[in-house]
C-alpha cells in the first residue's frame, strides 16, 4: 500500500515554501565551511581574500589550506575552461580569486572570461539567474578590455545565452567565436547546443561532427549523447554517457554524466535503473540536484511516495528551478493535495519573473503550466512566440498542447505531429509527447486508417461525436499505448488520464480499417 501523506490544511507547507521563497530572494547565498574560503595563495596565482580585507582581519590560514585552494581553484579553472562541470565549492574558490585578481588587474580580459564562465556554472547548479547577469557584466567587461580576437569571451557569453534559453543569440555569438578559432574544440558545444534549441538537428550533427574531429573526452561524449537522443538513439546515447561517466576525472563531472544516463533511462520507464544512476550522482556530488530530482520521479513510479516527496523538497530548496516546481505541483495534484500543489504554482510563476528579469526565458514552462493548470489561450500566445523564435520539438509538442486545451485541436495536430515523426523533426522518444497527440487524436474522432497529415478527421453526424471517438480511434489508440510503452510512468497525472482514456476506446472493431499493430 502506498504510504499517501495527508493533507494538513497547508500549514506546514506553506511555511516551508516560504523559507524557500526567503532563499530565493536573499540571493540563494552559499556558504562553504570549507577552510580553503577566504584564505590567501601568495605569488598573484590564487589570492582568495574579499575585496577590501583589511590587516587587522582573520588570521592567515596555514599552508596546507592554501594549498588546498591552489588545486580547488585549478581545478574549477580547468573544468570551466573545458565546458565541463564542476563542484559548487570549487566554483566559489574561482570566483573569489578572480575577484580578488582583476581588481588589481582590472585589464586581464582572459581572467574577467574565466570569472564570466565560472559565475555562469554556479548560475546553472544554483538556479540563480542573478549569476547569470553578473557572468554577462564579466564577459562583456573581458570583451571591452579585449575587443579583437577574443574568442573565450564569445564562447562564453554563447553559453549564457543558450543558458537563457536565448538559441539564437547563442548562435550568433559562438558563430563569431567559430570565425576566430575554428579548430579550437571548445568551439563547438554551445553551437551544438544552439541548433539544437532551435530545432535544427541537422545542424546540430554537422556540428557535432567536427567537434569529434578536434576531440574525443568526456564532455564531447555526453554533447554526443544528447544529439543521438533528440534523433530516437537512445541505445547510442546511453553508450556514449556510459563511456563518460566511466572516464570523467573529477566527481562533479561524473555525477553530471551519471545523472544523464539517469534520465535516459527514466525515459524508457526503467524506473529502477534510473533510480540506481541517480542515487550514485548524488551520491559522489550530493550538489547535483537535477539527480535528485531524478530520484523523486523514480520512487514516485515505484510507489515510495515519501521518499519522492523529500527529494523533490531538498533539490528545490537548493536548486529552485520552475521545471521543478512544476513537476512536484503535479504530484501534489495526483496526490489530491491541492493547496500543496497552488503553492508550488505559484512558486513556479514566482520563479519565472525572477529569472526574466536577469534575461532568462521561462516562455516554454510557463506555457506548458497554462495550458494545463491556468490559461490555456495565454499559453498559446506566449508558446506561438516562442515558437517563431526557436522551433524545437519541445516548443512544437507544448504549443499543440495548449492549442488543444484551448479548444482548436484541429491546428493542435500539425504541432503534435511535428513533435513525434522524425520526418518532421520529432525524433526524440517521448511518453508526453505521444500522449498529447493521442488525446488530440482522441478530441478529433480519428478513423482506425493512420494518421495523414492535411487528412481531414472523421466528422461524427450530429449528435454522435463522442460515440465517434470511441468507435473510431485507431491513431488515438496506437499512440496512448505508445505514451504507455515507452514510459508507463512518466506523469503522476497523465497516465492514469492515458489508462481511461484507452479503457473507453476498448480494443478496435471488426472493419475499423487496417489493424492496429502497436
């Protein structure tokens, strides 16, 4: 029996989510107890005292602490440079002794670079956008002090940008990184990231490609995994992030690889493999939160509720992401816990204004949240721009989506097309996304005959359309048992919907055109 919480009137939980709140807005400060902080390296290499420290401070810590901070530094230097993650404390060391350097060379354009890329990486692993402004005010510095030829600056400032969900600035810029270095590897993974935000998985490949020519690590690994994914190769995809998890040098690194392969294989509804890559993540990086997260999902399909529970609230006090808000408001939701899950949408809608005013686009979460919990027609506004922008498959499957919840699912069936044939670009293997084209197909009264694009659906004689959707749904079927065959867990919410909705198609009648072989 599943070990259900109960609803307690929201007290306890809307205290909790008004700590997070308060984190949120002081700033998501990190203290590390670690004694490499705030201690001193001679010689201009890593000088990690606070700007304005004065002689009569803390005492100088001992030389095993400084060099301690040397390597921790090295080592956040060396991953950020790479595009590589590292850990949060080593991350903190950088930045300070970046600080501390430029502000007695404020002309170091290289130094304002790292110290841009390494605001950017802790922007990321704590969800903070206001990282995010401060990474640009460094990489914009480094490109002012060094107008020509800096391609570390571009290159960074095309990673906050795909950061941001801004694809086509990312492009713009690492395509003029890409005229400066062209045979520099590090080069290519934002614009492998760029073309595929904007749905251009062509492009992404071509890129892909001569980012194999110039390396083969790690992190070229795990770029690769994620184009062989968005293309349907999900047994290449977990091969390629085996590989790099087993060769990753530094525990940061490899917790990210591992939590990857998580997700893989969460997608494939192998519910206790996810569970045992994500429990290692956290496990060698107890930071890596998007693991943790990972973890939630899992023991929710495995029927451990509380457990879900407590990890979801640990990684989204730590790493307050909409996506995650969204996913435990759902869950909430399933659970019949309704005042849990309004506090956590508007947490959501809470997170997304603070993100968009340090210019990180939340239109894609937003819009999926309106759709089904808000207003559907807002969605389709705020989800077509986005679209016209970057049309990834994503943006395709959430815009048919919301087309569909607000009732003009005729148009919602060329997005939702888009989002699940690889002709058309959707070649990624998702449970939602054949689930919203199958209850779109559902809505229309589909005949038994495959779906055609431009086919016009059956049209039931008045009075009979719901006896039309069920006697007549043969594509609505096969992709409902689709959603259910990929992942039978991959929404608290969707799949007992899908589950309902194929009892009430039954099995296909006598004569109901081809048979159905899903």
């Amino acid at each position: 029996m599943d070990d259900k919480p109960q609803e307690t009137g929201g007290g306890d939980e809307t205290r909790r989510q008004d700590e997070i709140r308060g984190r949120v807005g002081r700033g998501r400060r990190m203290r590390f107890g670690s004694a490499a902080a705030g201690c001193a390296v001679l010689g201009g290499v890593l000088v990690l005292l606070p700007w304005g420290h004065r002689a009569d401070g803390p005492p100088e810590p001992a030389p095993g602490a400084r060099a301690q901070a040397v390597v921790a530094g090295a080592r956040a230097q060396a991953a950020v440079a790479g595009g590589v993650p590292a850990s949060l404390p080593d991350l903190e060391v950088l930045v300070e002794e970046r600080e501390r350097h430029l502000k007695e060379h404020p002309k170091d354009a290289e130094s304002w670079a790292v110290l841009g890329a390494a605001r950017l990486e802790q922007g990321r692993r704590l969800a903070d956008p206001a990282r995010y402004s401060r990474a640009e005010q460094a990489l914009r510095t480094s490109l002012k002090v060094r107008p020509r030829g800096n391609a570390e600056a571009l290159r960074g400032l095309a990673a906050l940008a795909n950061a941001r969900r801004d694809h086509p600035a990312a492009l713009e810029w690492g395509e003029r990184a890409l005229k400066l270095e062209p045979k520099r590897w590090t080069t290519y993974p934002p614009l492998v990231e760029a073309y595929a935000g904007l749905g251009d998985g062509e492009a992404a490949g071509k890129m892909l490609d001569r980012l194999k020519a110039l390396r083969s690590d790690p992190a070229v690994m795990a770029r690769a995994a994620a184009v062989y994914r968005d293309k349907g190769r999900q047994e290449d995809a977990a091969a390629q992030l085996a590989d790099a998890a087993a060769a990753a040098g530094e525990p940061a690194e490899r917790a990210s690889y591992l939590e990857q392969a998580g997700q893989l294989a969460w997608e494939r509804g192998d519910r206790e493999d996810a569970l045992r890559h994500f429990q290692e993540a956290v496990r060698i990086d107890p930071d890596q939160r998007a693991a943790q997260v990972g973890q939630g999902r899992a023991l929710v399909a495995l029927g451990r509720t509380t457990e879900a529970l407590s990890a979801y609230r640990a990684a989204l006090a730590r790493q307050p992401l909409p996506e995650y808000a969204l996913e435990l408001g759902e869950l909430y939701e399933s659970l019949g816990l309704r005042q849990a899950a309004r506090v956590h949408y508007d947490l959501l809608r809470s997170l997304v204004r603070e993100a968009a005013a340090h210019g990180v686009g939340g239109d894609l979460v937003l819009g999926r949240f309106e759709a089904d919990h808000g207003d559907p027609r807002a969605a389709v506004r705020r989800l077509r721009t986005e679209w016209e922008r970057q049309p990834s498959t994503a943006v395709a499957d959430a815009l048919g989506w919301a087309l569909h919840r607000s009732g003009r699912s005729e148009e919602a069936l060329e997005f939702a097309v888009r989002a699940t044939e690889e002709t058309h670009g959707g070649g990624v293997r998702s449970a939602l996304h054949a689930f919203h084209r199958g209850m779109i197909e559902l809505e229309l009264g589909r005949g038994g005959s495959p779906l055609l694009v431009g086919v016009p659906p059956v049209r039931a004689e008045p009075g009979t359309r719901g006896r039309s959707r069920e006697l007549g749904g043969g594509p609505a079927r096969r992709h409902l048992r689709e959603a259910l065959r990929i992942n039978p867990y991959f929404s608290p919410l969707r799949v007992p919907q899908a589950k309902a909705a194929l009892e009430r198609l039954g099995e296909p009648p006598v004569g109901d055109g081809p048979p159905d072989w899903s």
